[in-house]
C-alpha cells in the first residue's frame, strides 16, 4: 500500500507516453513516483523506485527517438533524475526518523497516563465500580481524562475529570489533581472542600496554562452527594429502567479558574441512591467522537434502547460494557479524535458500606 501511488504514477506515465505515440514525451514525469514514495514508503523503497524509473525512463526516451544519451540535454535530465532519487530517499529517511521519534514520545505519554489511571476495583465499600477507557492512537495526541475512587471514612468518593488541551502537560496536571484528591478525600469531611484542596493543587503544582473539569462523588448510605466543577452532567440509572440525567443546580467552574473569577465556589447537592440503581459519569469525549458522517454519539437517546439488553440491570459492568461496545460502533469507520471515559457506580447487594480506617484506593 505504500508503493500503491508511486507504482501506479509508472504505470500511467508509461501508458501514456506509449498511447499517445512518439510524438510526445512523458518520461519526465516519471520523477514523480520517487517522490511520491517520500511521503509514505521507507527509504530503501524509495530508492527500488528509482531504480525501476531510471529503466524505463531510458526505455521510453528510446522509444520517443530521444536524441543519443551522450547528448547533452539527455544527460543533464538524468544527473537531475538521480539527484531527485536522492533527496527523495533523504527525505524519507528524515520522514521515518521523525515518525519514530513521535511513536515513541507518544508511548511515554501513553504509559505515564495509564500509571496515573490505576485499575479499578470491581469492589469498593460495598460499592460496585466499571471503568472503560478509550485511549487514543499512535497518532494522535495524548489527553488528560482522570478518574479515582477511593474508601473513606465518609464513604466512597470518586472524581472523574477532564484536563483541558492535550499532551504531557495534561497527562502532568491530571497526576497533580489526582494525587491531591486521594490525600483530600480521605481527611476532609466536606466535599466541596475536597475541591477547593484540588484547586489549589492544580493552581501550585500543575501545567498554568491548564483548567481542569472535575464531578465529585461521595456514596452515602442511601444517596449520592455531588460537587459540580463544569464537568458533563452525571447520569442516573434507576432500577425502574428510568434514565435521569442529573443537572447541577449550582453549576461550577473549572478548577483553576475559580479563583480568576471572584472565588464563588459550587456548593454541593444530594439525590437518592438506592439498590439496583447505576450511576454514570463520562466525560466529554465520549459525545465529542463522531461517526464517518460527523455525528456525535446521541448518548442520552442510546441508553432506553441498551439498558434492556442487561443481563443484570444492577451490574456496572453490564451497563458499562453495553455502552462502551455501542460507542466503539458509533466510531466504527472514523477514529477516536479524543480520549473517552465511562465509569459506572451500584450498590453492592452483598454488602454493606464499610467504616472506619479505609484501605487503598484507587
């Protein structure tokens, strides 16, 4: 597939220059296929394509009656046909160099990202957690979704958030958020102080040039009490089949600009949360990823159809896997242009929320 072009530039200029006879000349035009080569093929690719041309550059100027090759003229399109092989071959090699120079930063970034986001456990304080990520490719950029949950003397809290822009500046400044969130959580009994502790973090340790959205949650006995900082909206699956997307009534801003914009803080809010319900948080990415006609993924209109198809309706994992095989469908023929996160919470049936010391989080 990467000689596809240049292969078919030999073909055609051959055919074209043998159809239209002798009056006309086309073998010049044959430099174009070690130069189309440069722009995909490796190096030694490029110079097989110039080997072939070279042939039949000689073979078709015959064929024109081209005057003798120790003409003058003949011989200095040559020197320039050899002198375009090489560069054509130089740039590929520096094409290459590079490409494996990003392949390998993107790696990096990749790895550092995943050791940030370390794997949930199925089981938390007698609450049930899935998690599905959707990293980007090789050959794109690298963003800063996070996520953590952990055990507290308060109950389980979890944050989901987004970095804004893309890189290690993000990857940075999402391991700064969520390192200051798994030593808040576990001290500070008011959520929203949780955030302002973060922000601060964010505002000292992180990339300046970055804000980050963020939803807090904190698993009660009997409900769900959010911190709202311009994250996407939570949403709630009751075990009627029901679907309520959770709008904040006190809508936050990003942390790292709260403090630009008069220090206003978000207070936090409480809904009911009982057995076989299934709270899910997302992030942008998952309705910023389009289809091949630029459609974003109508997440709202795709779960009243997915939620039947649970096997269980109380497991996350169900829900989580239904939706994250319907995104990746959604996507099917065009690609992931930014990372998406789907995490779901439950109560687990088989046991009751723990208190006192907590163990490690995640």
């Amino acid at each position: 597939m990467r000689l596809a072009l240049p292969v078919a530039v030999l073909v055609l200029v051959t055919a074209v220059d043998l159809v239209t006879g002798r009056a006309t000349i086309f073998y010049p035009f044959l430099v174009l296929a070690p130069a189309l080569a440069a722009v995909r093929a490796r190096p030694l690719e490029v110079v097989a394509v110039g080997a072939v041309a070279l042939p039949v550059r000689y073979l078709l100027g015959a064929y024109d009656s081209v005057p003798d090759p120790t003409d003058s003229f003949f011989q200095v399109n040559t020197v320039v046909f050899v002198l375009a092989i090489a560069i054509s071959t130089g740039v590929a090699r520096t094409r290459q160099r590079r490409e494996g120079h990003l392949r390998a930063l993107t790696r990096v970034a990749v790895a550092a990202q995943q050791a940030i986001l370390l794997p949930a456990p199925e089981r938390l304080g007698g609450v049930l957690t899935a998690v599905r990520y959707f990293a980007l490719d090789d050959h794109a950029d690298v963003g800063g979704d996070l996520y953590s949950a952990v055990e507290t003397p308060f109950g389980v809290r979890v944050l989901i958030g987004d970095v804004q822009g893309k890189g290690m500046g993000a990857v940075r400044t999402a391991a700064v958020a969520l390192g200051a969130f798994r030593q808040a959580a576990r001290s500070v009994p008011d959520l929203a102080d949780v955030g302002r502790r973060i922000e601060t973090a964010v505002l000292v340790d992180g990339d300046p040039d970055r804000f980050v959205t963020a939803l807090f949650v904190e698993v009660g006995t009997d409900h769900l009490t959010f911190a709202h900082h311009g994250h996407e909206p939570p949403v709630l699956l009751r075990s009627d089949a029901t679907v309520v997307e959770i709008e904040p009534p006190d809508p936050g801003l990003p942390l790292g600009l709260t403090e630009w914009a008069g220090g206003e803080r978000p207070s936090t809010w409480q809904v009911p949360f009982g057995q076989g319900d299934v709270l899910l948080l997302t992030t942008d990415g998952v309705t910023d990823n389009r289809d091949e006609h630029g459609r974003p993924y109508p997440l709202l209109d795709r779960l009243p159809l997915l939620l039947p198809r649970r096997a269980d309706p109380g497991s996350p994992t169900d829900t989580v896997t239904l939706l994250a095989d319907d995104l990746r469908h959604h996507v099917r023929r065009g690609h992931f242009t930014d990372d998406a996160l789907l995490l779901t919470l439950a109560r687990d049936p088989g046991a009751r929320a723990r208190r006192g010391p907590p163990p490690a989080g995640i």
